[in-house]
C-alpha cells in the first residue's frame, strides 16, 4: 500500500500590499527547497506564485494562496473574492491589462501575468464568476531540465 | 555531500563570546552557538567574510598567507587589486606604492586591474551577444556571491556570466609569461595576490570558478599593509609597469565594473544582505528588463573588503582621487583609454580555464524526498508551538533555524529559553507535588506549602 503522501501549506495575501508583495511565493520557494525539489522547477512554481499573487494584490483586494506538494508534482492554487474577470479569453491575451495608470508606472500591469502563469505552469486552470472572485490553479511536474 | 569544504574564516575560540552577533549576521545561516562558542557549519559558509566583519572581539579571523612565505620561491610575482591602491592616499602615486611592494621582496608586479580590463570586454562582448536567455546576466567576480548562488540561488546559475575573475586570468597570465621569459618551471615561480577578503583566499585553495589557479596564495592586504606602509616610506626609487586605465582601477569600488563594461542598463549592488535581496528578486523574474548586476559581497566594493586595512569610506575617497588624477593623463573614450593599457601579448581569454558553476545543494532537509516531506511538516508544528522571536539565545539565528535543527536532530526543544522556563516551572510544580505525597513516618520532616521545612528535630545532625 502506498502513502499518498503531500505537504500543504496556506498563506494570505494583504491587497495593495506593496511591501509585501512576493512573500507568500517567497514563502513556498523555501518550502519546495526545503523539501528538496529541483531549482529550475522551484523557479518556475516562484514565478507562477509571484504573477499570481501580485494580480490579487493590485485587483482583488487579497487573497489565499494554497500550495500541496507530491513527490511528483506540486499545485498551486489562488483564490480570492475580488471583482471577477469578465471575460477570460480577452483576459489570457498578451498584452492585455485593465490596471490602473499608477501600477503601470510602477513596472507591472503589462497584461503578461495570466500568459505568463500559463507559460511557467505544466497545467493551468481559471475559474471566475463576476462579484464572486477568481480561483487560479497551477500544476507543476518536478521533471527537471538541466540546470 | 561527502566532499569537505575549505573555508578561509576562522573562529578563535578563546575570543568568542558566543554573543550571537555572527550568528545573525550569516546570510547562510551557517553559524551556531553551541556550548557558548560560534560553530562554523562547513557546508553552509561561502566564506564572504560577513561574520569577521560584525564581531565585537575579533573572534573571527581570515587565513592569509604570510610575507614570509615568498622566500620559498625564486621568483615572485605580487598582484595588488584596486584595493590595495586605495589603503593610501592619492597623493601617494602607484609608482611609489610598487616601489615599497619591490622592495617587500617581490620581483615583479602586475596590477590586477590590467586584467580587469581585458574581463571587462569580454563581459560586454558576452552582454552583446547574449539573445533570449533569462535576463539580467549576472557579475561573476564576487567568489562570495558565486558562492551564495550555489547554495541558494542554483537556479541563476545559468545568468552568471562565464569568463574568468580578473585575479585569476592575471595570474595565468604573468606565470606563463614569466617561466617562458626566464625559462623558469613553474613551481620556482610564486604568485601572490594582495587579497582584501576571505572569500578569495578560499578560492584558491577550493576554486568555483577556474579550473586550475595559477595563484600561489593570497596575503591578506591588512597582513601586509604595515610592512608596505614602512616600505613605502624608506623608498628611493618608484616602480614603473604598464598601469591599467581609470577603468581597471575603478573596478575596486562599486559601479566601476558597469563603467568599465560600458553597460548602462545595469546595477551595482553591494553588500551580502542587499545581494541576497537582489538575487532573491531575479529568481522571481522581477528584473527582466535589467541587463547586468555587478554583485560585490562587500558593502562598497571591495574596498570595503574585511582583510583591508584603511576604513572604507575613506579607502573609497582615496580611490576616486586616484581615479581623476588618472582620468587627466587619458584619452576620454573609454575603448581607447583602456587600450593603451592592454598590451600584454597573448592575455589569455576565459573560455579554456573557466570551470562551471555547480549547484552546491544545502537546503533540503533529506535526500528521500518522502522523508524531507515528513521533516518539513514536523519542522512547521516545532516551528509554531517556538515564541518567534528570533532572539537568538537558543545559538541559531532564527526560530526557524532552530525548528530545522531539532528536526535533524541537532537541537532540543529545551535550547529555547522558553521553553526551557516552561519545562523547568513544570518541573517544579512536579516536584512540589511529589513532595506533598511523601508519606509521614515516625518524626521525619514535613514540608508546609513553601516548600519550607516545618519540623522541629532540625538540629538532630
């Protein structure tokens, strides 16, 4: 009989938070290190958790991000209960962005987030409703490339 | 993980006090208190000299070579950095400095910002031609900070510029030179670099970066620093070499390297807390738009390295007066100031000596995943049920440390003082009520609440 063995751990994200952000990715790196995962694959599940976090944190006001590591994959997944993504096939176009002037001058809002989730992630999933909020899920292989 | 790592930071324990303060400052969390005196975790350090730095008793010491050390050979070549210029005012020419270096003993010197001047283009040519990598690239000059990417940034290996340290490609240069002009062998030939940290020192003797160092060791410039101060003052006669441009030199203090790189898109980061932040950011692709960081251990650059002699700030002032004397006496295009300079004939280009950058795994807490699985979620409840207060008491820097170290069985939960109050409270509450249920027999003593005794045969002894 196998163990379906896996780790979970949950951190909030404080919206509009700005000197916070990047904590909570920060936070599962170490974990996924510490647990001894490859660092190219830690790299990408920061990257992920990081463009994730900072679209709760300019958009829906804060959020939860839940991470569950297998030995052979980890799933990340973001909630929150902000305003909703009205329409997310315009929303996973490059380049679109419906963030305001002062978060674009402050180097983000570039619309690459939901492409780039999408791009560092093995498997991704959205769901959102309007005035309900939007939950992200990313699954990553530990497959490693070479470093 | 068998493999032993030398380390160039040492810990003088009758010094130590085991006050904490390095222990705090580690960026590797790689120094314990245990039994009231610092421990070095060998795996851990990347030698940048952090704790040496902060200690208030100077318990914590770089291994230098020493002066004496040059007789053993026939020819000595000295390799003095940027630095080393900058323990002395500018009023004090280079010329003069080298002079006091000969007559120290050295028969040849070579400025090591020569050869931070032939690195510097092969930098920008690598800068250029670099397409669709992850950006930024980052300095490779810093064995520190090369160091601190392999323990905890491995996945930025890939950004680090391949191309030799200038100390190194310096020494390869001048021992070949010099055993084909004297027909010497190789090991009649000494080269010694001036170092102005540990961190160089270590790699000599356990190289990141190159395959096979032509260093023959490094003196530490405060080691040598009264002896060329006297040296300098019995001088006669100055020492003419082939000097590098303002641009080599500037190498010794933060931004020179961009400057000398020409890169104008870049950042001059310096300070092993500041460089972890920075590298922290990288990993999470925060600065892609970035095209260089120059990463220097120390805070101003190596100037402010903790093997040199002269305070930072004013090693810093010394160095830009130098730099403008010498900006006066050169063409104002950087290429062409740097290529008077760049005469040596054959300076060999990185790509044969330069050895890649492995990862040096130190985080994880088992080999079996499964197992570090279990250790990682024990670690969280030892963690939550700890004050938080990182007071530092316990020996490790952090709760979070100590969490880990009683999970690999290397601490106890007692080791917290806390906790150790806790137990102790409910040990003595224990034992109270021990005392209370002692059965009454014959005159024996009773104890009343206070644990006093209350019997009347006291004097019976």
């Amino acid at each position: 009989m196998t163990e379906a063995k896996s780790v979970k751990m949950s951190y909030d994200v404080a919206g509009g938070d700005f000197d916070r952000a990047g904590e909570a990715s920060a936070n599962i790196k170490r974990m996924l290190q510490k647990i001894g995962i490859p660092a190219d694959i830690v790299r990408r599940v920061a990257i992920g958790t990081y463009e994730a976090e900072m679209n709760v944190l300019i958009h829906a006001g804060g959020g939860t991000v839940n991470a569950e590591i297998f030995t052979d994959h980890t799933v990340i997944n973001i909630s929150d209960h902000g305003p909703g993504i009205p329409d997310i096939k315009l929303a996973m176009q490059e380049g679109w962005s419906t963030a305001p002037d002062y978060i674009r001058q402050m180097g983000f809002g570039a619309g690459m987030g939901l492409p780039n989730m999408m791009k560092c992630s093995d498997k991704f999933d959205i769901q959102s409703k309007i005035g309900e909020g939007t939950s992200i899920t990313m699954e990553f292989n530990h497959i490693s490339e070479d470093l | 993980m068998a493999e032993g790592y030398i380390h160039s930071v040492r810990f003088v324990r009758e010094k130590c006090r085991g006050c904490v303060t390095c222990v705090k400052a580690c960026p590797t969390d790689a120094i314990r208190v245990r039994n009231g005196k610092a421990e070095l975790i060998p795996a851990r350090c990347i030698d940048c000299g952090e704790c040496m730095q902060r200690c208030p008793y100077h318990a914590v010491e770089g291994v230098s070579d020493k002066l004496e050390q040059i007789k053993d050979y026939q020819y000595n070549i000295v390799l003095p950095p940027p630095s080393l210029y900058a323990q002395f005012p500018a009023e004090i020419s280079e010329d003069v400095i080298r002079g006091g270096l000969s007559h120290l003993g050295f028969d040849e010197i070579f400025d090591v910002a020569v050869a931070s001047e032939y690195i510097s283009l092969e930098i920008a040519d690598y800068i250029k031609n670099y397409n669709g990598g992850r950006k930024p690239l980052i300095s490779c000059t810093c064995p520190a900070v090369l160091r601190l990417i392999q323990v905890k940034f491995p996945e930025l290996i890939k950004q680090v510029v391949p191309v030799l340290p200038p100390v190194e490609a310096a020494a390869i240069y001048v021992k070949q030179e010099a055993m084909e002009r004297l027909g010497l062998d190789a090991s009649q030939i000494g080269v010694w670099f001036l170092a102005p940290c540990p961190s160089k020192d270590a790699n000599i003797r356990q190289s990141v970066d190159v395959v096979h160092t032509q260093l023959t060791g490094s003196i530490a410039i405060s080691e040598i620093y009264g002896k060329l101060m006297r040296s300098i003052g019995s001088v006669k006669e100055s020492k003419k070499i082939t000097a590098s441009s303002s641009y080599g030199m500037g190498w010794g203090s933060y931004g020179g390297e961009l400057a000398a790189i020409g890169v104008k898109n870049g950042l001059a980061v310096h300070g092993i807390e500041n460089v972890y932040d920075v590298l922290e950011q990288i990993s999470m692709n925060k600065m892609p738009d970035v095209d260089y960081v120059e990463c220097s251990a120390c805070s101003g650059g190596c100037i402010g390295g903790p093997l040199t002699a002269e305070n930072k700030f004013v090693a810093e002032k010394n160095l830009k007066l130098r730099l403008a004397k010498m900006r006066e006496h050169e063409p104002s295009d950087r290429l062409e100031a740097m290529a008077e300079s760049m005469t040596c004939e054959g300076f060999p280009k990185s790509g044969a000596y330069i050895k890649k950058l492995v990862p040096r795994p130190m985080m994880q807490l088992d080999d079996d995943i499964m197992e570090a699985m279990k250790k990682f979620e024990r670690m969280e409840e030892v963690l939550n049920s700890l004050p938080g207060l990182d007071c530092g008491a316990c020996g490790a820097p952090s709760c979070q440390c100590l969490a880990e170290d009683i999970v690999q069985g290397k601490a106890t939960e007692i080791d917290c003082i806390f906790k150790l109050r806790a137990s102790v409270k409910k040990l003595a509450q224990g034992m109270l009520e021990l005392a209370k249920q002692i059965p009454i027999s014959g005159g024996s003593m009773d104890l009343n609440d206070d644990g006093e005794e209350k019997d009347a045969d006291k004097g019976s002894n």
